[in-house]
C-alpha cells in the first residue's frame, strides 16, 4: 500500500465516523466497528516495521491521517494515532522484544499510560517491578500490550524515563473515564500488582532520541532513527487540528442552510465568510507546519546529521503552537452556532470539546514548550534528556 492510497482509506472512513461519533461519545469507547475498519484499512501499522507486515510510512503521514479522520470523530482518531504511533515505538525497541510483540501475531496493538498518583517502581534483579494504577491509556481496549512510561527515581538528579512493555495479561482495566472533551476514547486506566518487566523490554528513552535505536540494526529505515520525544508527538497536535478542521466542515454545512428568524441568510454575510476563512487559514497553516517539521527530521536525520536543540525545542514548540491554532479556529467559529450550538448532540460542539481536550495532555501544553523554546533561545540551559 502506498501512501495516497492509506490517505484515501482513511477519508473513505470520515462518513460512518460521522454517524458514530454521539453513540462513541455516549459509550466513551470507540467502537467495534470502528476499530474493525482502522483495522482492515491497515490504519494502525503505519509505522510498522516492515518485517512484520508494516508500512514504515514517513511520520508526515500521522499528521495527514489524522487530518482526515479527525473530520468524522475525534476520539477515534485520537485513538488510533496513539496506537499507531506505539507502533513505531515499537520498531525502536530490542529486537528481541519486537519479536515478543509481533512474532506470532503481527497484528499486535499497542496502547500507553502515563503513572497515577500512588503508583511505583523499582529496579530488582533482571529488570523493573511495578505495582499501582497507571492513567490515560487510549486505545487499552483494543490492545494486545501497553508501553508504560516509567519514571526511576535518581539520587541527586532528575528521574530515568523508560518506555517498558506489559501484555495485557499483567493488568486490569479500571472503568473511570468519566470526562468532557475525548470522552469516547475510553482513556481508562490500568492496575498493575507487583508486575515484573524484564530488562528486554524496557527502553532507555535516551536510547531514542534520534541519530538511532536499539531497533536500527534490525529495522534500518530513517524512520527508526527520529527522535521520539522533539518530533514524534504529531499524533497530538495533528488530531487536534484534524478535529478543528472538521469543525470548520460542520459550521459550513450549517450556515448554507440557516436562516434567523428575521430572515437574514447567515451565508450571505460578510462576517461569517472572514471567520470561516481566518479559521481555515489557521488550520492549514497548522497542517502546512506540522509536516514540514517531519520532513525537516527526515532529512536531517536522513543524512546522518544532527539537529540543534533550538530545532529540536521547535518542533516541541510547533506541536504546541498547532493545538492552540486549532483551538482559536474552533473558538472563532463558536458564536456562530447560536443556541443550538449548546446541544451535546451537536457535531460543533462535540469538536469543541475534543479540541479543547486535546490540548491539555501535557505535551501539547503550550506555556511548557513556548517557555521551553524562549529560555533556550535567550541562553539559559535546558535539560530533558529525553529531548
């Protein structure tokens, strides 16, 4: 499968994702049938090792995929960029756990979750020991594993973040996605009691910050030697664009049919044109950025080169800067709803909330990144080594 023809499958998918959209936000899950279809159209192994039957598409393509799904429901295409994403992950890891993952099922899926309050882990003979609950796992429902975040405490320096596999045989779901925005992404939580993770599976995320990965001798392509942490986070803010876009859609299909009770035609009206068209300015100026990001890594990192930091913290900046773009276009648009615009069941209002949803994960936070990127830019240091 090329890459117009996966772009095709996922824009074909856009009208059932419209028709599912209140009954996922009602069930807060994607559903069956939607995950069936994201299977099927071969959506989740984008960035799959080819190896094991996967695309090893350019990372642009989370940004175009999600910019079609995200017209129709923007907590499946939330879930499904996560997902994918893991995929390519994935494709970093040891070779040996990459055949744990896909050796004898090369469908395998896999989700993530970030440590709740109360949660732990130490380091004992052979590997990690984890125990307690563990949040934001998009996707678990449909997972085959899911690749915790681990934070090991240092003594005298800041914690060791590892990416550190579980089947789903070493967890439970705890039911308690109960939210306003993304509501059917079935973000539940996971509880671990005592979980041993062997060494083998877990990533020393300095291990993939770009220029190669434990996984490059195995999987050579460019793509397993981007850096995770600077510029694999599109899936965050080319959703949430992708979900304003469609917002866009929904105010225009409403305006070409609306008339106020004076007999004023909305689409006739100087105003409505400038804030669909600075709306959809912002969208595509968001896209346009975004993608440009992934191909300025690609050949960077094509070329055996390495990026500065300020490229790196700008491309944190830009993932950012894209979410807040996609919430002013959304916000823009909003007093154009009038009253009805107030209705859960309405397609606007849905967006709204998933936009605004999607721009709070942390990594899209925008006062982070844009004071990340500042500081760096004005000489003061800067010390992530996940970056």
């Amino acid at each position: 499968m090329d890459r117009e023809d996966l772009i095709e499958a996922a824009r074909a998918l856009v009208p059932a994702l419209k028709e599912r959209a209140e009954a996922t936000e009602a069930a807060r899950r994607m559903s069956d049938e939607t995950h069936a279809a994201f299977v099927d159209a071969g959506l989740y192994r984008m960035f799959q090792p080819q190896r094991f039957g996967g695309f090893e598409m350019d990372l642009a393509m989370m940004v175009d995929v999600a910019m079609e799904l995200g017209r129709g429901c923007g907590s499946s295409t939330w879930n499904l960029t996560n997902v994918a994403v893991q995929g390519w992950i994935g494709g970093m890891h040891n070779p040996e756990t990459q055949e744990e993952l896909w050796g004898e099922n090369p469908a395998a899926l896999i989700a993530s979750s970030f440590p709740g309050p109360g949660s732990s882990v130490a380091r004992v003979d052979g590997g990690l020991l984890v125990d307690g609950t563990f949040n934001f796992a998009s996707g678990v429902y449909n997972a085959d594993w899911n690749n915790l975040q681990i934070f090991l405490a240092q003594e005298g320096g800041p914690p060791e973040h590892y990416f550190a596999l579980v089947p789903k045989s070493d967890y439970e779901i705890v039911d308690d996605w109960f939210v306003t925005g993304l509501a059917g992404t079935g973000s539940v939580s996971i509880k671990m009691n005592e979980v041993f993770i062997p060494e083998h599976r877990a990533l020393f995320t300095p291990k993939i910050r770009g220029g190669g990965s434990p996984g490059s001798d195995v999987n050579p392509a460019a793509l397993y030697k981007l850096p995770v942490f600077s510029i694999g986070l599109k899936h965050f803010s080319g959703t949430a664009v992708g979900i304003a876009r469609g917002a866009i859609e929904a105010i225009e299909d409403d305006m070409k049919s609306r008339v106020t009770v004076t007999g004023i035609t909305l689409a006739d009206q100087q105003s409505v044109h400038l804030r669909i068209a600075e709306s959809a300015a912002e969208v595509d100026a968001a896209w346009a950025r975004l993608t440009k990001d992934c191909d300025e890594a690609a050949r960077i990192y094509g070329a055996g080169k390495e990026p500065s930091m300020d490229q790196r913290l700008g491309w944190r900046r830009n993932d950012a800067f894209a979410g807040q773009l996609a919430v002013r276009a959304v916000e823009r648009l909003y007093s154009l709803t009038g009253g009805r615009g107030l209705s859960n069941k309405s397609p606007f209002q849905r967006a709204w909330r998933d936009v605004h949803a999607a721009v709070q994960q942390m990594l899209m936070s925008w006062d982070m990144h844009g004071t990340n990127y500042g500081r760096v830019r004005l000489g003061h240091p800067f010390n992530d080594p996940r970056l």
